[in-house]
C-alpha cells in the first residue's frame, strides 16, 4: 500500500526527495517550509504550512529534505514521535543484511553494500558509496560521489564532501566536514574541517 509523504523543506534538496517519493508509488502530499507561504505552488506540489504544522496531519509520513545536518536533528526532535519516511531511490543498489534508519535518504545510483548500517536521517546521495560493513551514526551527510571503503565508520553529523574518499578501516568522529574531493587515510577523533589530499584539518 502507498504512504502519504509530507516533505520537510522546500529547496533544491526536497525536489530530490519529491522525485523519490513519486518514483517509489508513493504519495506526495505537500511540502511544510518557514519561508515559503502557505499554498503556493512549489516543484508539481504545494506549501502547506511552516514546519510546526506537522501536527494537523497525524496519519502522514514525514522526510526532513534539509542538507544541513544539525537543522535536521532540530527539527526531527522537534517533530517528537511523527512516523517518519525512508527515501530509497529505485536505482539504489541496497546489499544484504543493511539497515537504514528512520527518515534517511538514499538517492539515485548510490550503493550500500553488505551489512552496512544507516542510521536515522542520513543522506545517501546521488552515486555515492558506502562499502561493506560501514557504520554511519544519525544526521550523516555522504554527499554525490564520495566512496566510503568497507568497515568505515561515522559519528553523528559527519559530512563528506562531493567525491571525497575514505579508506578501509577508519573512524571518523561526529562533527567532522571533509571537504570536495578530500582523501581520508588515517582515522580522525577531533571534529572541525578537513581537506586535501590526503586531508588536513582547517585551523
């Protein structure tokens, strides 16, 4: 049976998730968002209201479709015990025994191998890899292109830059930006932004 989908956001990143919702035959509500006005139109949907309006619609399904990790931990606490939705584009590439927690993201061509944990909120993007037993806490940002090698860890909040790499075997700490086309080869446990090749930390 089809799931009525409200997307939270309504930016470039929510016309993504929009696409999945309605390519997985699922239903497409409307979009909640603070700087839009209610009911006008927005990507083939409408506005329905700020994000404190998730409560007039108790028998829906909910995706915050905002980038920013830290906003989407906000709101998702905010909305409380709401069901949320998980987006998995149909060209996904999903392997055995993975688990995506609740209201993460998995876009289009991207590629989750064997035993490898999702957790809630996460975005997956666009072609993107995450190899064999990775371990992506809540609120993680894998972005277009970036490959995570097998046994790879993610603290909370982590994001990867469009087409950074990280090597086999590392842990990387919550709070940590890797930036575009970083490589990660040694494991890091202080937050803050790293880039280069191989990644150095921004002072």
């Amino acid at each position: 049976m089809y799931k009525n989908v409200i997307v939270v956001g309504a930016g470039g990143h929510a016309k993504v998730i929009a696409d999945i919702v309605r390519k997985s035959g699922d239903n497409l509500i409307g979009f909640l968002d603070d700087h839009k006005e209610p009911g006008s139109a927005f990507f083939d949907g409408f506005i329905l209201g700020d994000t404190e309006s998730y409560g007039e619609y108790p028998d829906a399904q909910f995706i915050i479709a905002i980038g920013n990790n830290a906003i989407r931990e906000t709101i998702s606490k905010k909305m409380g015990d709401v069901s949320f939705y998980t987006a998995i584009h149909p060209t996904a590439v999903i392997g055995e025994g993975v688990t995506i927690g609740e209201g993460s993201a998995v876009m289009a061509n991207a590629v989750i191998n064997a035993d490898a944990a999702i957790g809630a909120h996460c975005i997956i993007n666009t072609a993107s890899v995450v190899e064999h037993d990775g371990k992506l806490a809540s609120f993680v940002h894998v972005s277009p292109g970036a490959a995570l090698a097998g046994t790879v860890s993610l603290g909370e909040r982590a994001h990867i830059g469009i087409g950074a790499k990280i090597i086999q075997n590392l842990e990387i700490c919550a709070d940590v930006l890797v930036g575009a086309g970083g490589v990660v080869t040694t494991s890091i446990t202080e937050p803050g932004t790293y880039v280069g090749v191989p990644v150095r930390k921004v002072k």
